[in-house]
C-alpha cells in the first residue's frame, strides 16, 4: 500500500486520540473490538466484570503496542457504570466511543425456560445496554458527540430455538438503537447497531451440538462460521468520525448471508 492510500484510510477510518470503552472487553467477540480499535489508534478501556479477565486484555493490547487500560464493571447497576465512565474520563478528559458487547445466553425449550433465566438474559443483554447508552450518551451530549456500538445479533431478526430470552434481548437492543439513535442525533452522537451471525463464543459454545451446527451451516450461504475479526470493519465503519458521520441508526449484519437467505 502506498503512503498516500494509508493516510488516506488513516484519514477515514483513524481513531487517534480517541477514547474507546469496551463493556464485555474480555471476552472473545469484546476481544476482537478492543483490537481492532486499538490498531486503529484508540485508547482502549476494557470494561467486564472479572479483574483477571480485564487483566489479560490489556496486557494483550498492551504487547500490541496499544495504549488501554481497564475498569470492573456492572452492566445492571447504573452506579457501576457512572464509576465506570469516570475511570474512563481520567485518560483524556471524555469518551469518545461505547461499545456495549456484554452479554449472556440460556438454551432451552420454551415450556422448560426458567424465569429466572430471562431475567438474568434481559437485565445483561437489554436493561444493561440501556443504562450503559443512558450513562455514557448523557456524557457524550455535554461534551458535543460521541459514537455509541450496541451488539446485535441475528436473532434481533429472526426467531431461534431454545435462545428465547436472547432472541427477545437482541430485538428490544436493535429497536432501543434505533430509538436512541432518533433521540440522541441533535447532539451529535450516533448510535448504531452491529449484528454478528453466528462466531462460537462464550454465550454459545455450549448450544453448539451437531444438529444445530448442520442447521445454522444449512442457513448461512457461506457454510462456515464466522471469525471474530471479521467483524471489525463494520465496527470501524460505525465509530469512525469521518468514515461514519453520517451513519446513526443503522443496522449491519455481519453473518455470512444467514439474513439475506430469510429476507
């Protein structure tokens, strides 16, 4: 690539003195965004509930080069994450970007689903995204803008078995973008949604068995799964302040075809 082409992309796509926080930063999908920001040059706050996870990322990053740090945080409880964005202002003063990536997944039939399954899935998934936009947008409004990431999924589309809590969660996360996103573009902060298909991680490893497997490959016209980093360019695309200034509201989905196949 010449030298003109990589400032060029730098111009479009470069986050340099910007500050990210990542809430699921430690996990494997939350991984590959506090990377892929990073490398694009922002200070990385990786935020997740374990010291240990938390931990690891940032030595992670920090071997890369990249500049990050971290703080524990409580999706469900708003003062744990005001402290949490006031960790985050001590870098440079303000947030420039929210990615809210947390979340968690129960299988099962529907007649057997526990209440208190659902109600773990939807205070992380859904009340969790809420607060987090509320916290941090309300923060991002003062200081004149900001770009806010909510993690999707397909399922904010399209009904699973044995997922319902999550399939609900990741629908009520894609139309609170969308409200947001209406509520909150005078002010200069856009907000938008990035929906993954199918990439094993934490929250679905375990619902992973043959049939499902040969069901989800039936479904996705690329027949593989997907690989964290490739989720990267839609982040990027969402958060950049040039690239994406005038994308709020919107929906990508990265799933290998598995939408375009049911619509």
């Amino acid at each position: 690539m010449s030298n003109k082409s990589a400032e060029y992309l730098k111009e479009l796509f470069g986050l340099d003195g910007q500050v990210a926080v990542v809430i699921g930063g430690a996990g494997v999908l939350g991984g590959a965004f506090c990377r892929g920001l990073a490398q694009a040059g922002a200070h990385i706050v990786v935020a997740d509930v374990t010291d240990e996870g938390c931990r690891r990322r940032v030595e992670e990053l920090q071997s890369l080069g990249c500049k990050a740090s971290y703080c524990l945080v409580d999706v469900t409880n708003r003062d744990s994450l005001q402290a949490c964005l006031e960790e985050a202002k001590k870098v440079s003063g303000r947030v420039h970007i929210l990615v809210n990536a947390a979340g968690v997944n129960f299988g099962s039939r529907f007649l057997d689903h526990p209440e208190e399954q659902w109600d773990r899935v939807m205070a992380i998934n859904l009340k969790g995204t809420f607060l987090a936009c509320q916290v941090f947008g309300q923060h991002m409004v003062e200081q004149g803008g900001g770009a806010i990431v909510n993690i999707g999924s397909v399922t904010s589309h399209l009904p699973l078995s044995k997922v319902f809590g999550y399939a609900a969660s990741k629908a009520g996360v894609l139309s609170l973008t969308r409200n947001i996103a209406q509520d909150l573009a005078p002010h200069g902060v856009r907000v938008n949604c990035l929906c993954p298909g199918f990439f094993p991680a934490e929250q679905n490893r375990r619902l992973l068995d043959a049939e499902r497997v040969e069901n989800i490959m039936r479904g996705t016209p690329m027949k593989r799964f997907g690989e964290p980093e490739e989720l990267i360019g839609a982040l990027l695309l969402m958060v950049a302040p040039k690239a994406g200034s005038f994308l709020t509201g919107a929906c990508i989905n990265v799933d290998g075809g598995f939408t375009a196949a049911w619509f």
